[in-house]
C-alpha cells in the first residue's frame, strides 16, 4: 500500500485542552455507534452488512478511527499530519473486507462522508461546550476532514489491492454467470457457473438497463451482489444490470433509486427465467421507454409484434381509407380517444382540446361509416387493440378550444 506523504497543519495548529479530549473520548462509543447506524439509514447496501463477523469488524474500525484521531488531536502545535498506524491499518483492511463483501467504493466512500459529517458535528458540540475557541475549533474542523480524507484513501488502497488479487478472476467468472443467465443456458450450466464464481443463487433476479455514466451511482445503492453484465448489445453506453432478490417491497427501492437515471427495469423473474426479464427491459429501451417495465405493458403488448399491429390498423381502420386524409387524421384521434373514454362525450372533448358539438359532428360522420358495427363487440375490440398505442401522427389537434365555438372547421 502506498500511503500519502504526511501534511503539517497550518501556523495556527491545534491543541485541544487535555479535558476535552478526554471528554471526547468518554464518548467514543456513543458517537461510534451513532456513525454506524446513520451508514446504515443513508447507505442501502450497508443494511445488512452489520450482521456476522464482518459488521463486528467495521464496528471496531470505526472506534479504532475515532481514537486515533483523538491521539492525533491532541499533539501539539504544528503537529505532523501522519494517521497513526493501527488506524492507518485498520481502513486498509476494511478496504480489503469490503471488496470481499462484495461492495463497491462507491459505497464505502459514500460511508465516510457520511461518518465525517457525523463525528464532526458530535465532537465539534462537545468541543464548543468544552471552551475552545473560534479559530481552534476551525483547526479542528479542518483536521476531521483530512484525517478522514487519509483514512478512506488507506481503504480505497486496501479495496484496490483485494481486487487486484483475487478480483479479476471473480468478474470474469461473473462475466461467465452473466451470459449463461441472459443466454438462457440450462440451469445445471448456470448453477455450474454461479459456484465457480462463488456467488448465491437469490430467489429472483431483474435485469436492469442503465445509462454508462449512471452505473456508478447504482451500484452503489443496489444489493452488493448485483452483476454489471456489461454494455447492451447495440448500445455502447448503455450496461445490463442483473439485480438480485428486487422483488415485492424491495422492487420500490429498486426504482427509487432508478428514477430520474434514464434506466429501465424489467419484471423480477425466478433466476432461471432472468432472459425474459432482460428481453423486456430491452424492448422497453428500444421503444424509448423508461423506469418500469410493468407500467408500459400495454405498450409492450400492442407492440410486440409490430407488423401484426399494423395489418389489424389497416384493417380496422378500412371505412376511412376514402376519407380525406386530414378528415380521416381527425377521425381516428376521435374515435381512439371515443373507445379510451368509453363513449363519455365529455371527456372526449377534453382529451382532444375540442368543443362536445365537434365530438358529436365526428361521432357522427364515424357512424355513418362503420354503421352498426361500432355497436358490435369483436369491432371495438380490434379498434380498441389497433388504436391501443398512438402513432405519431395520432397527436390531438387543437382546431378549436374546449369552450370555443362549437362549430368544426370541417363542417
């Protein structure tokens, strides 16, 4: 591990009172375990990685941390910026543990900001009712920040060299998993492979499509093992994501922390059916459709077979193939939004900007070219499916203000 050459503190450096520092460090655990538990809130992946041996060693890091910054704070005057080394030692080897449990960087820098934020305002409150003054206190502040700046630096290292290790075998037995499960590869080949790449087969699996500069981010707020399968085929800046166990409540998580990302999530799926989770969500891309997949299933539905699509159109369409194609445009926005609206000539209005009067003039000119059959059942199931999704062309016109005139500029 390269360690960072030591900085000094400015001419004004500190020295906090002996009386402070040991009424800091009476408070030690308490402020210990108020880090931990704010990680906890503010960082998802950290939900459950307090559990077992690995959160009863994050939990000592932190203390050890906290006591070594104390010892440091309490040198003298232009004291030499070198963390000492048990704590030094301590974030490198959370560095490596995180790295092992699977977690990103992302998440463990995401923790000491958090842990920084934490430990200054309890021990600056602690400091002000211990006496100290302005300009110490901003010395104090200053010495929080790069100790903790040294620390996480120490796990990054620590988190780069388990990596380093024993990481690149692990991602390309990973990146093996990942095309087993999104081929869909016999299950006895998928659970061949999940062993080999040390990885617990989760109760269900949602593959994910997420922007390239917004895979960072995700990961660091998905479960720890989710696999990045790599870019979409097609699509350079954009990676499939295979999320683990994001089924139920946890699906809301999932999209919350989706939103607003340009993502797309298809359905949660047994691991063994993860292909149709990443089919959809790759539909759903192509169609440019966001978020979740679940929300556009007429979509999906109406446009999985686009050629099928477009006969039932033509065919259901065919009273107005002799109209005037700016009338049959207006025509066919009427009766779309007539069948959405189940015939409330109201709201039909106001769907289409226009006035009642104008609905019921097309209403009208449309029944004297279906005839009775816009009474019949199988005809306004085929409208209905073949009018189900807007062409671009089928965008409500404003040719007259819902309370304007009622007479059609086509009357």
């Amino acid at each position: 591990m390269v360690r960072r050459e030591p900085r000094q503190l400015p001419a004004a450096a500190l020295r906090l009172p002996a009386e402070a520092v040991a009424a800091m460090r009476a408070e030690l655990p308490a402020v210990a375990e108020h880090v931990v538990q704010t990680i906890v809130e503010e960082v998802p992946s950290y939900e459950a990685a307090f559990d077992g041996p690995m959160g009863e060693t994050i939990r000592n890091a932190v203390q050890l941390a906290l006591g070594g910054f104390l010892t440091l704070a309490a040198g003298r005057r232009g004291v030499d910026l070198r963390t000492p080394a048990p704590a030094m030692e301590g974030a490198y080897q959370l560095g490596r543990g995180e790295a092992r449990s699977e977690r990103t960087t992302d998440a463990l820098l995401a923790a000491y900001r958090i842990g920084a934020r934490v430990s200054w305002r309890e021990m600056s409150s602690r400091a002000v009712a211990a006496g100290l003054d302005g300009e110490t206190l901003a010395a104090f502040a200053e010495l929080v920040f790069a100790y903790i700046d040294e620390l996480s630096a120490a796990s990054v290292a620590g988190h780069t060299d388990e990596l380093a290790t024993t990481g690149r075998v692990r991602a390309r037995m990973l990146e093996r998993l990942a095309r087993a499960l999104l081929d869909g590869s016999p299950e006895d080949a998928v659970v061949d492979a999940a062993d080999k790449a040390d990885w617990n087969l989760p109760t269900t699996l949602t593959a994910v499509l997420v922007p390239r500069s917004q895979v960072r981010p995700v990961l660091g707020s998905v479960p720890a093992a989710t696999i990045d399968a790599g870019e979409l085929p097609g699509a350079e800046d954009v990676d499939v994501l295979l999320v683990p166990d994001a089924h139920g409540r946890a699906r809301g998580a999932l999209l919350r922390t989706l939103r607003g990302r340009g993502a797309v999530a298809g359905p949660a799926r047994p691991w063994a059916e993860a292909r149709t989770s990443y089919l959809r969500a790759r539909r759903a891309h192509a169609l440019g459709l966001r978020d979740d997949t679940e929300a556009h299933l007429p979509e999906l539905v109406l446009t999985a077979d686009p050629e099928a699509l477009a006969d039932l159109r033509a065919q259901a369409l065919a009273p107005l193939a002799d109209v005037r194609p700016a009338t049959a445009e207006k025509l066919t926005e009427t009766l779309r939004s007539w069948l959405l609206h189940q015939g409330r000539r109201e709201d039909v209005a106001a769907d289409l900007f226009v006035h009642p009067q104008t609905v019921r003039y097309r209403l009208g000119q449309l029944r004297d070219l279906y005839g009775d059959r816009l009474e019949d059942p199988a005809t306004v199931l085929r409208l209905t499916l073949a009018l189900g999704v807007a062409e671009p062309s089928d965008q409500p016109t404003s040719d007259t203000p819902a309370g304007g005139s009622a007479r059609d500029p086509e009357h």
